[in-house]
C-alpha cells in the first residue's frame, strides 16, 4: 500500500538500510557455491571426463570460502546476514558462530577430500547419473544446517541434503542398493516428520522461527509454555537422526549399501548434523530442559556407545564395523551434551571434529582395502601389509586416532569427556567411555590384524585385486594431516571449540549479533 502523499515513511524500523560488509558475504558464501556448482554439473552430465575437474575445482574454492568465514568469526565474532533487507525476526537470518563456522570448516575438508577421491572410483555411469550434482547438493544442505539462524529453515536444509543422500544411495540401483535406502528413507523420514511437529509446536509457543529471538524469549516463557515437551520432542527426532540408541539400526543396516565414497560422505557428514542441531536447541535454545533431561541423554549415550562397539565387534564386513563404529561414537558426543559443562560440551564438540576426519578416512581406506584385496569381508582378506606396506602404516594410525589412542586425534576429546564425567562424579559415563575406547581398540584391531597381518596364502587369492589408485592415497593422506595435528597440537581445536561453547551457554553475543542494539532500541 503506498504511504500518504508527502509523508515520509521511516523504513529503518523494518529493513535494513546500511550496505552489507564485504566479508559478511562469506556467510551465505558456503551455501551459494555448492548450489550454483551443482546447476553446472547437472547440465554437464554428459561431459563425464569434465565433471571431476568441476567438482573439484568447486570443492576446493568452497574449502578456501570455509576457512575465510572461519577466520572471519575467530577475529570478528558471530557474522549475520538477513535475507530480504528485512529486520529480523522477519527476515530469514544466516548466521555463523564458532559452532557453525568450525563444523562448516570440517565439512568442506571433508567435501573435498572425497571428491579426489571419487576421481578413480565413480566412473561414467555414476557421473551421468547425478554423482557430482547430487554431492553438491547435499553439501549446501549440510552447510546450511550449520549456518541457519532459523529453527524451520534448519528443517528445510534437513531435507535438501536428505533428498540428494537418497540420491546418491541409490546410485547404481542395485538390489542391496534399494533395499539401504528403504531402511535409511524411512527411518529418516519418520525423524523428519517430528521434526516439522516440534517446530509447528514451538511456532505456536513463541510465534517465530528465529533461533536469536527464540533464545531472547524463553525464559519469559518457561513458566506458562510446555517447553520440557518441546524439548523431549527434538531429542527424539535430532536423535534418530543422529543415530542415537535406541533408534540407531537404520545406520548400519543402510551404510554398507552405497558407494564407498558415498558411505564415507554419508559417515563423516550426516549424523553430525543431528548432534550440531541438538547443541543448538537443547544447549543454547533450552538448557533448564536438557538439564531436566540430561539424566536420561547420560544413559543414552552410554547404551549408544556400548550397543555401537558390541556391533561393530560382531561384523565380518569392514563396511559394517565402520558403521557400528560411527553409532558408538555418536554416544560419545551424546554424553557431552548430556553432562552440559563447559568442558563436556567442548569435549563432544571436539569429538565431533575429530570424527567427521577419522571416520570418512576410514571409509575411504576401507575402499582402497577391497581395491587391493578384492573384497570387504575379513574371511577374504590378507597380507595386505606385505603388498601395501604403506596402507598397513595409515591403518594403524586411523585405528589408534579412532581408539582415541595417541599419536591421532581421538585422545582428546574422550580425555575431556572423562575429566567433565568425573568433575560431575558420574563415574559411571567415565568408564563407559574408557570401556567403549578399549572395545574400539579390540574391534578395529581385529579389522588389521586379518586384513594386514595374517599371511595370505595363494589358494585364498579372490582374483579380483585393483590397482589402488593416486587419487584414492592422496585423499587418504590429506585426512591424515589434521588427525595428527589434532593429536600433538590439540590447543587451537579445543580454543575454537571452548569459544563455540560459551555462545551456546550464554547466547548473548549470539543474539545481539542477529538483533544489534541500534535495530532493537
């Protein structure tokens, strides 16, 4: 409707008006490059030989933009943009923080690294038909998952990357194909579904989505709203999706399906969205109800540890050990979320790191292990050590980060886990987690031992051995490198994730960086 002839209409109290920073473009930046690339390689899938230098070329700009906006946050603070021009709670805010710049960071190393990967493992078949363009897709998902400062919005980038992570599952459409992807559909479906309930709820509660002003409103709140069944609802749903016992069976039953590349996407990126979503609402949205449930996210935590490590101790595939593994680890995180300090949540944020690394490195060596040995099974394989003396070497070393063994990064966080639980005197946690460490080191050894160490006779040669390729070990030793700075210098991964801490404890900063003062007074 126009204004009144000759009256001015003051807009500075619904839009924005001042130009937008240089640098805080860096915000939308790792969500806008994977989508616009993702275009481009969908119009490109005829070129097959092409795709690759796309995808990577793209993966690497991507990295460079995460590490910018990483810089950025550490030297500047939470970094806003609010699209529209429209003040918020209008206006749909991005915004990044310690927490989502760190994860982002993560996800872009890890992004990169398993599309160099992918360069001799997907061939023409699979880049016709959506590789690239279906990673891509699922990478600004997962990036706008960590940089959204809207709670319905989050929902919507769930669903991006769960629509191209059913994508790429079902690439090569065989039988044990579709039949992970109904497991791992379904079971995500049902998780997304009250998602969308507790966020429809908590529209009604507080009438909006913004993360900032739903912080900024609660405690008004807490006295009238049922805010503990809000807070019940998303441990549920951010649980399933994470994995989390009791409703963790989706994961291993589906992540043994797809393509190595894909299992090692699925496991370093997927069920750390849920943990980052459950930081975000039960931390920074609703610590009096987490601290009402933390008994109970306490327990959980430890049956997801011990359910994980005792599965993955049953398996004879690789594939499947690794995904037993990825659910144990998720009770790890779970148990920093569920003791609520400071270090505690700084140890499960760390572990989170640390896992998005060691376990796409994982996956990734499991694939140049059946490329070297023929097969994923451990009855198959042997004397790898004696062929490839040097993948017998990263093994051991993946194994001992994993185990949380140094020299690698797994120490760490389980050893700020175990001072958090024992400061809290829940000896119990500590020595779940040291118990799960242990059974982690018997799993994953057992894996090396009958793949590298057992001699391998001729009559148990499968035939079907595969030149591991240059891509395959660079992308490997890429992983590596932060592994193992993680592990002799682990100072500026617990700084940055202290930093991340005290903004979900306290989301002063992070409010007043969505609403600063001049647009509030």
């Amino acid at each position: 409707m126009a204004a009144e002839q000759g009256k001015t209409v003051d807009l500075s109290v619904a839009m924005i008006l001042d130009p937008v920073p240089a640098a805080d473009w860096l915000v939308i930046a790792p969500v806008a490059l994977p989508l616009i690339f993702g275009a481009v390689l969908l119009m490109l899938r005829h070129r097959t030989a092409t795709q690759p230098r796309v995808a990577i070329a793209a993966l690497a700009a991507l990295f460079a933009v995460d590490l910018g906006l990483l810089i950025h946050v550490w030297t500047g603070g939470p970094v806003v943009m609010t699209m529209g021009r429209w003040l918020p709670p209008f206006g749909i805010s991005f915004v990044a923080d310690m927490l989502g710049a760190t994860l982002v960071v993560t996800a872009g190393l890890v992004a990169l690294v398993c599309g160099i990967f992918s360069i001799g493992t997907v061939n023409d078949i699979g880049r016709r038909y959506g590789f690239y363009a279906f990673m891509m897709l699922m990478v600004a998902g997962v990036n706008g998952s960590f940089l959204t400062g809207d709670i319905f919005n989050l929902y919507v980038w769930f669903e991006v990357f769960l629509i191209s992570s059913f994508g790429l599952i079902i690439l090569g459409s065989g039988r044990r194909q579709i039949d992970g992807a109904t497991k791992y559909a379904i079971l995500n479906l049902v998780a997304t579904t009250l998602f969308l309930i507790a966020t429809g709820y908590l529209y009604g509660i507080f009438g909006t989505l913004n993360m900032a002003d739903i912080a900024r409103k609660a405690p008004e709140l807490r006295e009238t709203a049922p805010l503990m069944t809000l807070a019940t609802l998303y441990l549920v749903a951010f649980g399933m999706k994470a994995a989390a016992f009791p409703l963790n069976f989706w994961l291993p039953a589906s992540y043994h399906t797809p393509r190595i590349v894909v299992a090692a996407l699925f496991a370093g990126l997927l069920t750390k969205v849920g943990i980052y979503a459950l930081l975000r609402t039960l931390v920074m949205l609703f610590p009096p109800e987490r601290s009402v449930l933390s008994g109970l996210i306490i327990w959980l935590a430890i049956g997801t540890m011990l359910i994980g490590i005792f599965g993955a101790l049953a398996q004879n595939d690789i594939r499947r050990v690794l995904g037993f593994v990825v659910v144990s680890g998720i009770g790890s995180m779970l148990a920093g979320i569920g003791l609520g300090s400071e270090v505690g949540l700084a140890g499960a944020i760390v572990y989170a790191v640390h896992s998005m690394l060691v376990m796409t490195a994982l996956y990734l060596l499991a694939g140049q292990m059946r490329r070297a040995g023929g097969s994923y099974s451990l009855s198959d394989l042997a004397g790898l050590y004696r062929s490839h003396p040097m993948m017998a070497a990263i093994a051991l070393f993946l194994v001992l980060a994993a185990a949380g063994l140094p020299p690698g990064s797994g120490l760490w966080p389980k050893v700020m886990l175990v001072q958090a639980s024992l400061a809290d005197g829940i000896w119990w946690l500590a020595l779940a987690i040291l118990v799960t460490g242990l059974l982690t080191t018997l799993a994953l050894g057992r894996v090396f031992v009958l793949a590298f160490w057992r001699v391998k006779e001729a009559a148990e040669r499968t035939g079907s051995e595969i030149a591991t390729t240059a891509s395959a070990q660079t992308a490997v030793l890429i992983l590596c490198i932060p592994v193992a700075v993680m592990g002799v210098w682990p100072e500026p991964f617990i700084a940055a994730a202290q930093t991340a801490v005290a903004g979900l404890l306290d989301p002063a900063t992070y409010a007043g960086a969505v609403f600063p003062v001049e647009a509030v007074q």
